[in-house]
C-alpha cells in the first residue's frame, strides 16, 4: 500500500480522493492538511510517497511548498493540480520539482494513472497531455459531453444532448440563465430538437436522477465542486449554471 498527503484547502475534495483511493487497495491517503507549512511538517513527521498538491492554499501557496520540498533528501513525489492552466504557471511548478501537473477538474481515473505513472518512474513531466488540455479549452458542448460522459450520464438519454445544448448556449448568452432557464433556456433547446420545453425539462431531470441513483453525487461534487458535503441532487439550473461556470472559468 503507497502512501498519500494531500495539502489542499477544499474539505469535500480531500474526503472523496481520500474515499477513491482507499477503494483502489492500492493507495491510501495518511494525512491531509490545507495549510501548506503544515503539510511539510507531517512530510517529515510522517513521510508519504506522493503529495497531491494544490497551489492556491492558504498563507504559503503551493509554489512555496514545492521549493521547500526540494531541500528534503529523498522528498516524495508531488502531483499538482490546480484550476490554473497557464503555461507560465505550469512551468514555475515544473522548475520547482512537481513531478505531474493536472488541471481541475479532477477525474477519478486520470489521477490514478498518473499517481501510478509517477510512481513506477514512467512520467516526469508536468505538462498535462494533450487530450487533457483539450478537455479544458474546446468548444462548450465538446466541453460538456467530457464532463457528462465522467458523469455516467449515457449519451443515449435525451438529457444529455439538451444539456451540452443548454452549455452552449450559457456560455454564449448568461441571459439564458438569469432570465430564467424556464422562459428562456428550455425555449430554445427545444426549438432547436423540435419537442417542447416540458420535454427538455423532463429529460434533464431524468439524466440528473439518474446519475444520482449511480454514485450518488459524488462525482459531480468532485468535478463541480458542488461543496454540498449531503450530496444533495441539484436543480436542472444548479447543475447547468455550475457546468457553465466551469466551462467558461477553464478556456
């Protein structure tokens, strides 16, 4: 079993990484802090063979910690993720000694290959692949069928075509959202699927209770950041709003 510290402000991230990695019985997490002077004390108290590292945290940002990981002998390895995706912000992490760098939203299977690529010394890279950097910079419904499809929400429901739709148009006119999704969203979804707004309301709706019954929320609170710590199912509105937020906070 390979040990874990997270240093990483967001308590309802900690507890599902914490929950996902113990399932693997191959990872455990030992400690978590969000206080980045802290997580280097239990680094030496309590040595681990990754971080996951967040670098907006607070008093000394994720940067910091990383300089004063690189004077310890032996220092573990350190996965960063962080919802900035600059270059220059990659390349200050890399200089620093991260070891991978990956962009929020964190998907379950993505960080496990890379723990374990980091791990078993395939990768020493921080740059985010490819098809990782695309997931954040496409256009909004490509955006939104990434997310959905982690989601579990099956291509084949209706809602999740309405959904991609609603993302799109949000993200071009955030009048669609506070003009009412009632008056103005499910109008146009439907027009553009020749059925009606109850229809696009109820396939939303589906898709969400749906996807709820699955995992019960919570992958949609790691990939959204929902914070609902009672994984409550959001409102058709709730979960429209939070994907096109992140959408348009992740271009």
């Amino acid at each position: 079993m390979r040990k874990i510290g997270m240093i990483e402000d967001n308590s309802e991230l900690v507890r599902l990484i914490t929950d996902y990695m113990n399932q693997t019985g191959r990872y455990t997490v030992t400690w978590a802090t969000k206080d980045g002077d802290e997580g280097l004390r239990l680094v030496s108290e309590d040595p681990v063979d990754l971080i996951l590292l967040d670098l907006v945290i607070p008093g000394n940002d994720g940067l910091y910690v990383l300089e004063k990981l690189s004077e310890i002998p032996d220092r573990p390895a350190c996965i960063v993720f962080s919802g900035m995706g600059q270059e220059s912000v990659m390349r200050q992490a890399a200089d620093r000694g991260a070891d991978y760098f990956l962009l929020k939203p964190v998907y379950f299977d993505v960080l496990v290959r890379r723990i374990d690529d980091v791990l078993e010394g395939r990768s020493r890279m921080v740059r985010p692949t490819l098809s990782e950097v695309t997931k954040q910079t496409k256009d909004p419904e490509s955006f939104a069928r990434e997310v959905l499809n982690n989601l579990d929400i099956p291509r084949t429901l209706g809602g999740h075509n309405y959904l991609k739709s609603a993302v799109r148009l949000a993200s071009e006119d955030s009048g669609y959202l506070t003009g009412g999704i009632t008056k103005r969203l499910y109008p146009a979804i439907a027009k553009e699927f020749s059925i009606t707004s109850h229809q696009v309301e109820r396939g939303i709706r589906h898709a969400l209770v749906r996807t709820w019954q699955r995992n019960k929320g919570r992958n949609y609170n790691l990939l959204l950041g929902h914070g609902n710590t009672e994984c409550l199912k959001p409102t058709n509105g709730e979960f429209i709003s939070a994907l096109v937020d992140l959408y348009l906070h992740r271009r």
